[in-house]
C-alpha cells in the first residue's frame, strides 16, 4: 500500500474511479463519485451500455441543475470527467475499481482476476455484492488485502449507509483507506466484518420473519400487524406493505441465503407464508399482487379498529409499568384517577381484569384471571395504536373496559388474538437479540448497527439502542418466555443479551 493508504487518508481526488457494471447500482456509485471530484470511468462487458449509463448519468446531472442541487459550471465540470470504457484496459490507471454486475460468485471472481492483471498493486478492488461472501470473492487474488465490500443502498445517490466490509484477508490500512474514501464522497460509512447479510441484511430479518409469524398463527392479519408495527412501533412502514413494494421474491431470496449461510439457524428460519405467495406469483406491487391487492381499484384491507367504548373511571397501576410507565400519566390526562399500589407491574381494571406489558407470557395461561397484555411502543405518548392481546372467551366487558380506557387517551385500538410476545415485543426483542450476538462476534459495533439499522432501513431506533432503553433484563425475559412456549431455538436468547442483562441486574443492585 502507499503512503496515503497507511495514513489513514482516502482515494485522491484527482484519482479515477471505475465502476464495473452499468445498472441502477452501478450508474448510482459512478455519479456519487463524479459528484464527489473524481474522474469516473464506466465499463460494460454489453456493447453500447457504457455510453448509454454514461448519457444517463448526464441527465440526472441535469435535473440537479434544474432542481437548483447542483449549478451549471458544477455540471459541466463533472461531465467532462465522466467517460465510458470499451475494455477493461482502459481501467489501468483506476486508483479504485468498485464492481457492480451480477449476483454470481464464479462472474465477479473472473471479473476481479482480470482486473488485477490491469490496475496497479496499490489499487483498492472493491464489490458492491449484498449477499456473496467477500472473502469468497477475493479468494482467488494475488493480492486479497486490497479487496473491500463497499455495500451501497440503493439508491446510492440519495441514500446515506454505505457498509465498509473486510472480508478474511483483507488489509485494515486497505479497509481504513476505503472507509475514508466513502467519508469523503459524504457518505456515512460502517465497518463491518464478512458475515451473511453483512449488517442490514443480517439483522432485519426479524422485522419480517416475526410479524410474518404472528400471521402464520391466525393473531392478526397484515393490515393490523403493518399498523403495530408504524403506529405503535414507530416504523416508517410495516413488514407486509414493504415486502411488496421490495419484491416477495427478492426479499424471501435474501432471508433464505442468510438462513443457509449459517447453517439453517433456526433464528433466521425463512417464512412458509411469504414462500407461499412467491410460488403463486404474487410478488407484490411489480405483480399486482402480494399481501395486498394493487389492481386498479383494489381496496387496501383496513387494520383492526376496535369500536368506541367507555373508559373507566380509575385504575390501579400496581408497581413499576417500566418503560410503558409514561401510560400513567396519559391516564390523568384523560381524566381517569390513577390510585399506586404495590406489585408486579400490572394495571389494574375496576373489571379486576390485569393489563399487563407483553412479556412472552399468553392470557390461556391464566386460566382463573382475566389478564390481557398490551403491546410494546417505542414512545407511548407518540404512538396513535395500541394493541391489545386477549384469549378466547374473555369477558367482551372486560375486554371494552381495556379498550376504553387507551381510546381515552386519543390512541386507535386494535384487539388481536393470543399471541405470546405479541408483535412489536417480539420484533424489537429478536432484533436485539441477533445486534448483541453481532456485536460480540465483532462483525460491528453497537454504534455502527445502530447508525445502519435506522439509515440502511430507516428503524426509528437502533436495535441496541432501543434494547438499552427498554432494559436488556426485560428483553431477555421476553425473549425467555417465548422460547418456553416454542423450544426450537430460535427464540433462546443468546450469550451476549444475557450478559448485558446481568450487567444491568448488578449495575442497579449497587
């Protein structure tokens, strides 16, 4: 490596950038980088697509200026250091080559062999792959320090996250002097190790899998568990209307790579539901058809609403509510007189009926009581829904009691079926669970999962982050609970949650 790579500095300006493969993705880091200073080279193994990526690009330049992000001197200065390559010969000088072709290992590891026959030994190679192994990638080099993952997210003009991968040889001061080169372009880079899915793609499965598991379970519809999840759980968008828009096909083909990566663990275990639809063709929005309907004059289904229903007068919230302590006060907002009693955190109804935060617990369970469990909420003033969790034959009194009393304080209601954990618990906790184990494996750091969950998939909060503030003690229970109730594994909380969770015990116990 030279001098400028050993010091920790990225690619020079004055440098080129090549950029191997003309699609979305690769027209899309081709224009961060000439809007960054380079000068860009793109190549094309397709007769004719170069040229055309590259009169592309100038278009998009032009709805800059037009848009006034960009003015016209700034245009024509980047046009003129945007050329298209014929061969890969022409891709000599390139200080670092960024591939972006197709999803097949054999293609790029050809596709890399030649490149390094063409540029110098000090050039950075680098693959925008989201689901190949980067180590596997470069494993056939002469030279495999050099090669980076530089993980994109599409698209990569607009969106922030870049992940900074080091596959197993792969040099720090090569890692180091690719992560300053995103830097520099105004990125937000994270380091992160060879793993399955990287970062995002790693960590979001249960975002999906989980709510697609309370579907499968006949708890809620996708309607009403999307709504949980945005309204209660604070995510831009629910698992069920995102998975059509990404594709049912795309996003069940990257859940089970990362499930075959590590070996079929049962904590990445693909949905039979979601593989269901992509059998029948029903991909979702490109289709017309997914978990919903997108045909020209389709209804949307609508979530679970429960009707109007009176509040109670007074409660008695006995013990610490943790992190849904904030309800009480919503309740003396609304009028309703709030008497404190000593207990196990619980709230209870003049009904005698027991709410309780959802734990991983379900109501049959207790069978003499009528206890109902609410769901998790990442702020309990903000959220506009609350879910409700009830078994079969509880007393519809009862259940409006319960209802009334969350109406009351200007929250949508929706009542769903017994399930253990319920929907945003269980997310968050899986979530929490699979940031923890990534963490101590080293394939991040907390800070660097976080920062990637909510700008790669834009989550209100980061997984470690929301586990903090929720309690890891709290987590782990949960997530004990419901591995009680379905011993596959898949819900065993792992080694790194519980030892924050001890962490936490004896933190407090001092």
């Amino acid at each position: 490596m030279d001098d400028a790579s050993a010091a920790g500095e990225g690619v020079e300006r004055d440098r080129t950038v090549a950029v191997v493969g003309t699609g979305t993705m690769g027209q899309g880091i081709a224009q961060v980088a000439l809007v960054a200073g380079h000068p860009v080279r793109l190549y094309d193994s397709a007769p004719g697509r170069a040229a055309e990526a590259v009169a592309a690009i100038g278009a998009r330049l032009d709805r800059l200026v037009e848009k006034g992000r960009l003015d016209a001197a700034a245009r024509e200065d980047a046009a003129g250091r945007l050329h298209a390559a014929d061969d890969l010969a022409e891709l000599a000088d390139a200080a670092l080559v960024v591939e972006a072709i197709v999803e097949d290992l054999a293609v790029k590891q050809r596709l890399f062999a030649d490149l390094e026959k063409t540029v110098a030994d000090d050039a950075l190679l680098a693959t925008n792959t989201s689901s190949l192994s980067v180590t596997a990638i470069a494993g056939g080099l002469r030279l495999p320090g050099r090669f980076v993952g530089l993980h994109f997210f599409n698209p990569a003009p607009l969106l922030p996250l870049v992940e900074v991968v080091r596959g197993f040889a792969t040099d720090e001061t090569a890692a180091t002097r690719a992560y300053e080169t995103v830097l520099g372009w105004g990125k937000t880079p994270v380091r992160c190790a060879d793993t399955p899915g990287f970062i995002v793609n790693r960590i979001a499965r249960p975002f999906y899998a989980e709510a697609f598991r309370v579907f499968e379970e006949r708890g809620a519809d996708p309607a009403t568990i999307d709504a949980a999840l945005r309204e209660c759980g604070g995510f831009r968008m629910g698992p069920f209307e995102l998975t059509d828009l990404i594709g049912q096909d795309v996003n069940e083909a990257v859940t089970r790579s990362v499930w075959e990566s590590f070996f079929m663990d049962p904590k990445f275990t693909p949905s039979l539901a979601q593989r269901r639809l992509v059998e029948s063709g029903r991909l979702g929005r490109k289709t017309g058809h997914g978990w919903f309907p997108y045909a020209e004059g389709a209804q949307r289904p609508e979530p679970h609403n429960a009707p109007p229903a009176k509040a109670p007068e007074r409660i008695t919230v006995r013990g610490d509510l943790g992190p849904a302590a904030e309800l009480v006060g919503l309740f003396e907002e609304a009028g309703i007189a709030v008497r404190r009693k000593r207990g196990d955190g619980f709230i209870e109804l003049p009904s005698g009926m027991r709410l309780c935060l959802v734990d991983g617990e379900s109501s049959f369970e207790f069978h003499q009581e009528e206890i109902a469990y609410f769901d998790l909420a990442l702020d309990y003033a903000a959220a506009t829904r609350i879910v409700l969790s009830v078994r079969e034959g509880t007393a519809p009194d009862a259940v409006d009691e319960a209802v009334g009393l969350f109406q009351a304080t200007g929250k949508r209601v929706s009542v769903i079926g017994d399930v253990p954990g319920m929907i945003v618990g269980r997310v968050v906790a899986m979530l929490a669970d699979l940031a923890a184990d990534a963490v101590d494996r080293g394939v991040a750091t907390a800070e660097d999962i976080d920062t990637a969950m909510r700008l790669g998939v834009n989550y209100p909060a980061g997984p470690m982050e929301w586990a903090g503030k929720i309690g890891y003690r709290r987590v782990c229970a949960l997530l004990r609970g419901l591995h009680e109730r379905y011993p596959t594994g898949r819900y065993a909380p792992g080694v790194g949650l519980m030892r924050r969770g001890y962490t936490e015990e004896a933190e407090e116990d001092r």
